[in-house]
C-alpha cells in the first residue's frame, strides 16, 4: 500500500503526460510555469489579435480621448452649419428655390391692411381717387362661348374738388370682360360687389356663391361659401362685401327667404359668412342681429303686409317712394326697395347702381 502511495505522488509530481514530439510552429512562445494564462490569447506571426478584455491595464487598448473629442466637436460644427443654411430655403408645392433672406417674410403670414391700392393723387383740381365698377348680370351672364360666364368691370378715376362740393368721373377707355367656367343650374359671374381685402380686390358671386379674386383681366376663383349654416348644397346667395377686424364679412339678403307668394322657405339668406385672409370660413347665426334690427325698424317679420327688407351694409332710408307700381312704400331700402304685398320678384322695382369702390 505504501508503495502505491509513493506511485501516486510521483505522478502528482511529474509531467500529466509526455511531451509532444510535434515541433512547435513559427512565433510561438512557449508560457512559463507561474505566468498565469490569460483567456482569448490568440497570436500570429507573435501579434496579438484579440486580448484579454479583463486587463484594463493593457496600454495597447486605451481610448484616444483627444481625438475623439476633435471629431465629435467637427461634427456637431458641421451639423449646425447645415441646419442654419438649411433654414434660410423656403419650399413652395411646385418648385423648391431658396428665399430671399429671413428678412422677407411669407405672403401669407400677416394680414396685408393696404388700402386703398392705388393711393390718392392729389391735383391742382382737387384729389384724384382710383375706381372701379363691376356688373351683375344676372341671366344675360352666360356667354355665346360653350360653358362659359362673364361680367363686365370698368375702371376710372373720382376726382373730388378742393372744396368739395363736385365730383366728376373719368372712365379708362377699355372695359374688362371677367370670364369663368365654373356656374350653378347654368347661371355663374353675377357679380355683386367689389372690395379690397388684404391688400387684393375681390368680387362675390351671388349665384355660385364663389368669392373670386380680381387680377388684372383674370378673374380667379379663391373660396366657395355654401348656403346657410355650411351644410347646404347650394351657393350662397352674397349680395354685400365688407371688411372688419382683419376679415371679410360677406352678406345675403338679411331676410327669410320665400316663395314667389311670400311663403316662408328657410333663414339660410340670414347667415353671414366671415372669412379670414388665409381662406378659412366660418358661418354665423345672424337671424337674431337682423330680427333686432328690424325692431328697430318698428317692423316684425313678416311685417306690415308681408313687406320685405334689406339690410347691411346697404343704409336703410326713412323717404317714402311715390312712384312705385306696388302701390306705396312705407320705407324704402336702398340698392332695393321693400314691397306691401305678396308679389313675383319680378314685380319688384329696378336695383339701383352698384356702388363704386375706391381701387
């Protein structure tokens, strides 16, 4: 028994197995009996490829902190250059081309208050103002051409005497012809009113209800406004322009609309559309506005013998006409008049001009 203990030290002892007789290949080094064995050693040709990553001590593998900081500083210059270069271009929905500067600011940012376009001259006869008319054709609108509807604009100038108390007109030779294809039931461009806003002339289409933009010889649509409460699939019926608080209020007939025997339809006439300078529509109940102004007429709807008015911004006049066929008028409206009794429109007294709006 001892002598198999004796065995077994010697083996403990010695060598685990015999060397081996292979011989040992180019660059290697062989490890010394105390150096301690690091994993992932690999080496060729006595370069190491992948080294222990649990020795942070290694020189060979420390961060170069100062170039990196050279690079990551260079790359955020580089990035706030093209940033600051990149704001300074401006992209439209055709084409992309760079603006002018950051000084010049988009048309459509701020509300252009212009007005009038033209500015007035002052002469030795007095001061000399830019206008212009436009038509409402009515049914004569649609034109010999196929699918095709005009009016008719004309341009001038209001000359006001010093004193002030003449006025004379001075008409541009040429008449503008203002063409559209677009109409309702067949009927389009019956154009009722004229208005700068935001710095452009405009004109409302009392049949289509389509707010277009006068440039020039061309007459551009810009908005559509739908009768009533926006809901409706009928153009509204706008019969008068005005401009307020960075808005344009545009206005039917103030008054329930009826039958041609004065029956009552609807109160969509009584909705005012109010549009902002960027083309946003926003529709308003004025049913109440108008109910009180009428009783401030002295006048309840229907009135007096079914009698019919108009309001805003057309001026209500107290004069009594003699002359109707309508028997008589207690008030008389202006551009139109009201009626005592139950009549076809066609009985209704002729519209007075349209009225002329400084250019």
């Amino acid at each position: 028994m001892t002598r198999d203990k004796n065995s077994s030290g010697r083996r403990r002892r010695g060598h685990s197995r015999p060397q081996s007789s292979m011989p040992a290949p180019p660059g290697y080094t062989p490890l010394e009996q105390n150096e301690s064995v690091n994993p992932l050693r690999i080496s060729v040709g006595g370069l190491p490829m992948l080294a222990s990553m649990a020795n942070p001590t290694d020189p060979r593998f420390r961060l170069k902190w100062r170039p990196i900081v050279v690079v990551a500083v260079s790359l955020a210059l580089v990035l706030l250059l093209f940033m600051h270069f990149g704001s300074g271009r401006s992209y439209s929905s055709q084409t992309w081309r760079p603006s002018r500067g950051s000084a010049v600011k988009d048309a459509d940012s701020q509300y252009n208050d212009t007005y009038p376009i033209t500015p007035p001259e002052r002469t030795s006869q007095g001061m000399r103002y830019r206008i212009g008319v436009i038509a409402d054709l009515d049914t004569n609108s649609a034109s010999d051409k196929k699918l095709t509807w005009f009016s008719y604009m004309r341009r001038g100038y209001l000359l006001v005497s010093q004193s002030g108390d003449t006025v004379a007109v001075e008409w541009d030779p040429d008449r503008v012809v203002l063409e559209s294809h677009l109409s309702e039931k067949g009927r389009g461009m019956e154009l009722s009113d004229l208005v700068v806003f935001n710095g452009k002339l405009y004109s409302a289409d009392d049949r289509t209800g389509i707010i277009y933009h006068i440039d020039g010889d061309k007459a551009v649509p810009w908005v559509i406004l739908p009768d009533g409460d926006g809901n409706v699939a009928k153009g509204f019926k706008a019969e008068w322009l005005a401009v307020k608080d960075e808005h344009l209020y545009v206005g039917g007939l103030g008054k329930e609309w009826t039958t041609t025997e004065g029956e009552f339809v609807n109160n969509n006439p009584e909705w005012v559309k109010v549009v902002g300078f960027r083309g946003d529509v926003q529709h308003e109940n004025w049913v109440p506005r108008y109910k009180s102004m009428k009783l401030a007429a002295g006048i309840e709807p229907p009135g007096e013998e079914h009698l019919f008015f108009l309001f805003l911004p057309l001026f209500l006049s107290l004069s009594v006409s003699l002359h109707s066929p309508l028997i008589h008028l207690r008030r008389v409206f202006h551009p139109r008049v009201g009626r005592l009794e139950r009549h076809p429109p066609a009985l209704v007294l002729p519209a007075s001009p349209r009225q002329q709006r400084p250019l």
